[in-house]
C-alpha cells in the first residue's frame, strides 16, 4: 500500500495539538499522531535524534527512520498524518529518503509568542521536575528534549551564557524557519505544502475546509473545531516591553541572512515582521 505521510512543519508552542485534534476530527479516515509515544515502534524522533544531526551522526538518524517506515507501514493507512515539531529538528532533510510520498503543513506563530511559551513550559517543567525533559549527550552534557542543542551554528555568534531562556528559543524560532524554508526550496516541496497562520487559521471553518482538502480525503458533513488550547498552567503567554527588548538585542546580533527570509512570503505583511528587521 502506497502510504502518504503528511509532516508539520513547525516550532513548539504553535498550535501542534490543535492541529491534531483538527484533523482527527474532520479526517477521521487518517492515522493522525501528535507526537507518537504511545507507540514504542514509533520513535518520536525528539532527544538524542536532534543531538545527533546537529552533530553529524546521521546514520544514528537513519537507523530510526527505518524504525519509523516500518511502523507507519504497519498502520496499513493511506494517509498518515503526524503534527509533531520534531520534523525539523532532527530529520527534515533526511526525510525523502525514507518517504517519497509526502506532503507538508506549514505552521508559523508570532515568534514572540512561540518564545514566551516556551520558556513558561520549560520553567513549568522544571518547578514540578517533570521526568525525562533533559537527556545526556555523550560527553555528559545535559540537553532539552524538545528543543535543539545550541550547538547549530546559529548559536555560535552568541554567548550562551548570557542569553535568557526567551532569548534561547526566539533564536531557535529562527533556526527553524530558515529550515522550513530551505527544505521547501531544496526539495521542490512548495506544490505540495500547506502554510497555515497560527492561531486564527485553525479556528476558521473555511481554512479548516482547506486542510482537509489538501490531506485528500472526503471531508466531514459539517466542520468541526476542536477548541484545544495547551496552556501552561499559572504562566500566561503575555509579551511586553522586556520582551521587545531581548528580541531587538537577539535580531541586532544575528547575521542578516538568518533574517533575510522574513521580508518574504509567508512571513511579509505579519504583524511580527517589524520585530524582526535591524
């Protein structure tokens, strides 16, 4: 059976489980994963996989997406469908290799918002001392599991041990859309991908219309909107003038060609743009 896999294209904190529960609801004919750890055949490809690309040990990577094809095959489903943000953190662009039929959402949040989100998760996480949210590298070196390294050469203009956590995962916001951006035009991937804007694009019945059509199945009767907001419980996602400056002092640090994609589609015209520009 010739399966489709449809991966998102994404940070943390931008509505990845919204999108889940958008599909599972209207494209219930789909396997729909958020992220797949109720599967142990299933690697979730977070932690060491994104330890091991950004330092090169692709083979490491390779060995778990052979696991990752012979679990999807076992599915024995046309479209599988997974909204996890691990895509471009450890995988993206050893992808085709192992799925030829592939198809992409694009999920892009005010980066701001993504920043401030994520460090209240990992705050959170780290006041209740949820298990498991740190590995260990090889040479001992403690790394978060849903997040990179900071051993990307982005990082490398900064010193890390100056930078908030804010700041941290703004430059990762970064990293990663340059990366959506490289594997769209690397791989030829803009025919078959879908940008959506986040939050307003998966509460608008007509988008989500869209969604289901770009997955190719036979859309429900009616639409319907799962609502699902993945709040950090005592931590509002609230950006201010401190915010504003940590950005200006990451953007102003930053070579001009980790920023150049944003006075370009699909980023050109958002209300964050401006923030983005030295």
């Amino acid at each position: 059976m010739k399966t489709w896999t449809i991966f998102a294209l994404t940070s943390g904190r931008s509505g990845t489980l919204s999108l889940c529960e958008l599909l599972k609801r209207n494209a219930p004919q789909c396997k729909i994963k958020h992220e797949p750890y109720t599967d142990p055949w299933n690697p979730s490809m977070f932690g060491r996989p994104i330890y091991d690309h950004s330092t090169g040990r692709l083979d490491s990577v390779r060995r778990l997406l052979h696991r990752k094809c012979r679990a999807i095959e076992r599915y024995r489903t046309p479209v599988y469908i997974e909204t996890s943000h691990a895509f471009l953190k450890s995988y993206w662009d050893l992808a085709p290799e192992f799925f030829p039929y592939t198809k992409v959402i694009h999920l892009i949040r005010h980066p701001l918002e993504v920043a401030r989100s994520e460090a209240n998760r990992e705050e959170f996480l780290d006041r209740i001392h949820w298990p498991f949210r740190r590995y260990r590298g090889p040479g001992g070196s403690l790394y978060r599991r849903w997040a990179l390294t900071e051993l990307e050469p982005i990082f490398s203009g900064f010193d890390l041990s100056r930078l908030t956590l804010f700041q941290r995962y703004l430059i990762q916001w970064i990293e990663i859309e340059n990366r959506a951006m490289e594997y769209l035009q690397r791989f030829d991937m803009q025919p078959r991908c879908l940008t959506l804007h986040s939050p307003q694009d998966l509460t608008s019945p007509e988008v989500v219309a869209a969604i289901v059509d770009f997955v190719g199945v036979a859309s429900a009767r009616k639409v319907s909107l799962p609502g699902v907001k993945h709040r950090t419980p005592g931590y509002p996602t609230v950006i201010g003038d401190d915010e504003l400056r940590q950005c200006r002092d990451v953007v102003a640090a930053l070579p001009s060609h980790y920023l150049d994609i944003f006075q370009r589609e699909p980023y050109a015209g958002q209300p964050y743009v401006a923030v983005l520009s030295t």
